[in-house]
C-alpha cells in the first residue's frame, strides 16, 4: 500500500516515485524483501520488514488507515487478561457446585 500510495504512473507505464524521502523507504523494503526468495514472504514476513524500515506506530495510531483510525477499529478489542481469569474462575465454581 505504501509504494503505491508513493509511486505514480508516468507515459511510458513505468512507476515515478514521488518524492526522495519515499524511494529512500522503497529501496529499504526492496532490499528487506531480496532477503527470502518470493515463494517464501508470506504476510507476516512483509509485516515484519514493513515494521522494521517504518518503525513501530505511535500509541493510539495504525499506520496506513488514515486519519482518526484506532488499532481497536482495526484489531478489534484487546481482551483484558483479568476479565479472561474472572471468567475461567466463574466458570469453574459452577461446575465445581
């Protein structure tokens, strides 16, 4: 998303980086990506390369979504661990009684 994003058409139907500071980013994740063969880059290895050249997102922020996104929007709802050991322990006691 981020090189197309970043990359335009030109007459002659070959990409045109915008500007200097995104075909800096490009050439990094091209040279991330040149690392495993293609048959081999599933999506959590383009996440970690994406990660790894752009750095993690800022607190509260998803990178690439726009303005106003959350991660909850996106990710959905962290459980809260207590409420997951509330839950367990309820149940237990019921079937315990």
């Amino acid at each position: 998303m981020f090189i197309k994003t970043r990359t335009k058409k030109k007459k002659n139907d070959e990409d045109e980086v915008v500007d200097e500071d995104s075909a800096d980013i490009i050439n990094q994740f091209n040279q991330c990506l040149e690392e495993r063969e293609e048959d081999e880059q599933d999506e959590s290895f383009r996440d970690e390369i994406f990660t790894k050249v752009m750095g993690t997102d800022a607190h509260g922020r998803v990178r690439m979504y726009g303005a106003g996104v959350t991660p909850s929007q996106v990710f959905g709802q962290k459980s809260n661990s207590n409420n997951n050991e509330n839950r367990m322990r309820e149940e237990l006691e019921k079937q315990y009684q």
